[in-house]
C-alpha cells in the first residue's frame, strides 16, 4: 500500500512499536501475557500507542512482535461474535471499547525471531516501508509520554532543521544509567526555536555510570528517525548485553555528520516496562477516570494510612 505524503500531516507515514523482547521485569506475568498488553486501567499500552499514533496522522503500525506474541496483534483483530453479543444485550459503550483498537490502527506484522535487541527490532521494520518514506517513528510501548503530542513537536524541529529528533527527559543524575543517554550543545540562538527544549545533539552512550554521563537528557520511547537509521543498524554489532543497540547505531549516525536533536519533554512520563513504573501509570490514569477515580483515591487514602500506621507501630 503506498499512501501520498501529502496525506500525512506530520510527514510520518510509518510508526515503528518494536514490542518483541522478552518482558523479564514483569516475570511470571509475561510467561503467558505479552507486557504490551497489560491493561493501564481496562486498556492494553498498546492500544494507548496505537492512540497515539492515529493522533500523528500515520498510516501504517509496523508492530514488531516475538512468534510467541501473537496475540498483541489479536488486540487489533474485529471479534464478531463478541460483538454480536455484547449488542444483543445492549452493551453499546462495551462493543464501542471492543472496535476501538482495530478502528485507531491496522498493524502490519514483523517478526522477530529472537530477541536480539531493540536496534535489530527496528532495523526489521525496513521491509515493510515504501521508497518514498525517508523518514520512521519509532514508539516504545513501555512508555507513556503524556500529554499526547511530542512526536508533533519533534516533526516540526525536522521540518525546520532536518535529520534525526530524538524526545528526551531530564532524570537525576543518579538515574542516568538505566537510559541512553545525550551529550548535547545548544542550538544558535537566532533559529526561531526555543533554546531550553531543542538541542544538538554531539554523542549518545547506553546506560553509563552517573560520574560518567554526559548530560542529564536521557532518550525517551520516541523517535523521528531518518531513513539512514536502516543503514547505520546494519553496520551496528551488538553492543551492552549482547543486543544490537538503536543507540549505538544513532551515535555511528552522529559520527558520520548525520544532524541529530533532542526535543525536552517537560510533561508527564510512565515507564509500563516494569511494575515500579506501570502501578504508578495505573493509580494516575484511575484517579483521572471518570468511573473508577472516587473510589480509588478512597482506597488508596486508606491503604496508605493503614502502611503509615503500620509504620509507626514497627517503630515504636
Ligand atoms: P526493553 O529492554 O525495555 O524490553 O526493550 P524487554 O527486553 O521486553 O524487557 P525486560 O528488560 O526483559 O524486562 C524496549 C522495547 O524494545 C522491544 C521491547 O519489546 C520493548 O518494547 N524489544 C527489545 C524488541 O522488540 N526486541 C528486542 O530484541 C528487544
């Protein structure tokens, strides 16, 4: 299928979600549930993506997933006869939520064999693109960048300025070595772009010891990647853990003159990719949910004094 550029507003026609590895930090849950469907309230992270990705305007969700997650596709798949009764009893907001996924995106499947790491995950993604398309998203599942919107920000930076835009957030410098992580300069002052949220950036490295680390911007689960990006992948030996890193082929990028910039998210971010990010993603979006939020806030009131008391007796 090859779309015309022109019907995609932001130039994205191809959002890439690699959700293909093996979700260890959410052991035993994901022997049997890929992570990427665990439900932040009712709704998979998945389908938050595929939100997201409607919202940019893309055409294709090239979902790279592993042979035995299947069923992070089936999320997207139509389920008659569910709908079919779910109607028969009237249950008209329920067959709305049932439809929803599969009206957001249609996914185009890549398998990944074995889990060889994000950079081979993405470079797969090539196969599906069109030779028209010089430019992909990359969207990671496990995070949620909110308010929706940062990909639209970071089109506009290449629109301006061309290359590669990375989304990025500022952690503690203690945090540093979870995340790759970006040794950045400021843009010329007279570009017409805001100085505090768009850098250049000069060197990425993966997970480095805080004393080490260049900067306190570490990559977020967004990118606006240049065509290259495939090249730079294909030239990329494995790297940290033995996996073949994006990082490490965004740096041979970087190296090779390829512009790179950083757009700062200042908004609200969750990590779903381990349970010390994703409960705290579940208890944001139940206190904001309409239905579910009173209630919530009441029990965690009570759970939380119930800890405190606890607590205080333990250390008396
Ligand atoms: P992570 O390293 O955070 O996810 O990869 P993981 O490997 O599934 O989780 P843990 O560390 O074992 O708990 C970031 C993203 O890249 C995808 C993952 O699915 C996740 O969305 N990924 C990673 C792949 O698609 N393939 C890979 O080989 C590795």
């Amino acid at each position: 299928m090859s779309l015309s550029p022109s019907a995609h507003p932001h130039g994205v026609k191809t959002v890439i979600v690699p959700a293909a590895g093996l979700g260890t930090r959410f052991l035993p849950a994901t022997k049997t549930v890929p992570k990427e469907l665990l439900p932040v309230v009712d709704t998979p992270g998945i389908e938050l993506i595929a939100e997201e990705a409607n919202a940019l305007g893309a055409s294709r969700l090239a979902l790279i997933v592993a042979p035995n997650k299947q069923e992070v596709l089936r999320h997207f798949e139509h389920f008659p006869d569910l709908v079919e009764t779910l109607s028969e009893r009237g249950k008209t907001d329920q067959v709305e939520k049932v439809q929803r996924a599969g009206k957001l995106m249609t996914p185009v499947a890549v398998e990944q064999e074995k889990p060889l790491g994000l950079g081979h995950a993405v470079g797969l993604a090539e196969s599906v693109l069109d030779d028209d398309e010089d430019v992909v998203a990359v969207m990671l599942p496990d995070d949620l960048v909110l308010p929706m919107g940062v990909l639209e920000k970071m089109a506009a930076v290449r629109a301006q300025l061309g290359g590669s835009v990375l989304c990025a957030v500022d952690v503690p410098r203690e945090d540093v070595f979870n995340y790759g992580v970006f040794d950045i300069k400021d843009i010329p002052a007279d570009c017409g772009l805001d100085s505090e949220d768009v850098k250049r950036v000069v060197g990425m490295v993966e997970k480095p010891d805080p004393e080490d680390a260049p900067s306190t911007f570490v990559a977020t689960g967004r990118y606006l990647l240049d065509r290259g990006i495939f090249d730079a992948l294909r030239r990329t030996q494995p790297g940290k853990g033995g996996e073949i890193q994006l990082t490490d082929a965004i740096e041979t990028m970087i190296q090779e003159g390829h512009k790179v910039h950083i757009v700062v998210h200042r908004g609200k971010r969750h990590d779903l990719g381990n349970p010390v990010g994703y409960i705290p993603a579940c208890v944001d979006f139940g206190l904001s949910h309409p239905q579910y939020g009173p209630a919530l806030r009441r029990a965690i009131t009570e759970i939380l004094a119930e800890h405190e008391a606890a607590e205080t007796s333990a250390g008396e």
